[in-house]
C-alpha cells in the first residue's frame, strides 16, 4: 500500500522565485525548527540542485530519524522531485509543481509515501503517519508563505498598499 497527499498554497510570489525558495535548504530548516532538523550529509545551504543529495536527521513522533533525499528531478520553474535514497521509509517521492496563479503561484506537493514492516507498517501509514506527514507539510508551506509573504511587501513599489 502507498499513501498519496496533496496539498495546495498560493503564494504571492513568481513561479521561480516559488521553486527556489523551495529548494533552499535553509527554509527547510527554519520551517521545521520544531523537528529540530540539521543536515548531517551533502548540501548543507543554498538551492538543492539536480542530483545533489541531502540528509536530514530530526525527531518525528518522539524519535530520531535520518532521512537522505535526492534531487532526482529539476524543471525549473515548473517541478522538481525529491526522493528519499536512504531512511525511515520503504518508499518516499516528493513533486513539487509551480504555476501560475492569479495571486501569484500555486504550489502543488504531492508526495506519496509507504511505510517499511508489511501489514504493521500499513497500519502506521494509515492511523498515524498521513496525518503526521500533511501536518509536516502544512507546516513547511505555511512558513513558505510567510516569507513569500515578507518578500512580495519588500517588491511591492513604494506608496503601493498606502
């Protein structure tokens, strides 16, 4: 069995300024502050590029976790997907879509996710894990949108809002 979310934000923001701020590892990092994620391996700033790699290690549900991803997929500014090479999952893909939208982009997560330990594992998926991902992912978009937000005010030309 696999899990599938989507999730949708609008941010007021153009579609590459969208999909870079999305790959930067630092907002990852400020947007999971909670976890309490660092990078222990590959990129440890700036924009994830095309076959570069990453591993996060936090603590989710009360345990510590080391999940590596790669940047498997670049279409800038229109998708990227990320994959996990190495972690807690069986299987984890992460596309993230940009397009346009009449208030700026619209940024679409579809990640799809199954868990490791057969019938068990599925049952995790089901009563705590999708939940705890769209949580996870809720998150990570909304600070996402406030500093989308941040840098839209500072663009915005001056005696524009007054």
């Amino acid at each position: 069995m696999t899990v599938h979310l989507r999730l949708e934000t609008v941010v007021p923001l153009t579609p590459g300024q969208a999909f870079d701020l999305s790959r930067d590892v630092g907002l990852h990092l400020d947007s999971l502050v909670a976890t309490r994620e660092t990078v222990v391996a590959g990129r440890r700033s700036g924009l994830l590029q095309q076959g570069e790699h990453v591993a996060w290690r936090g603590r989710h549900l009360g345990v510590p976790f080391t999940l590596m991803s790669r940047l498997t997929t670049v279409d800038y500014p229109r998708l990227f997907v990320d994959e996990e090479i190495a972690g807690p999952f069986r299987r984890l893909r992460h596309e993230h879509r940009f397009e346009p939208h009449r208030d700026g982009t619209l940024v679409t997560d579809d990640i799809t996710f199954a868990a490791p330990l057969g019938p068990l594992g599925r049952l995790v998926e089901k009563v705590v894990l999708e939940k705890y991902m769209r949580g996870l992912i809720s998150a990570r978009n909304a600070h996402l949108l406030v500093v989308a937000r941040g840098i839209a005010v500072r663009a915005a030309p001056v005696g524009v809002g007054d």
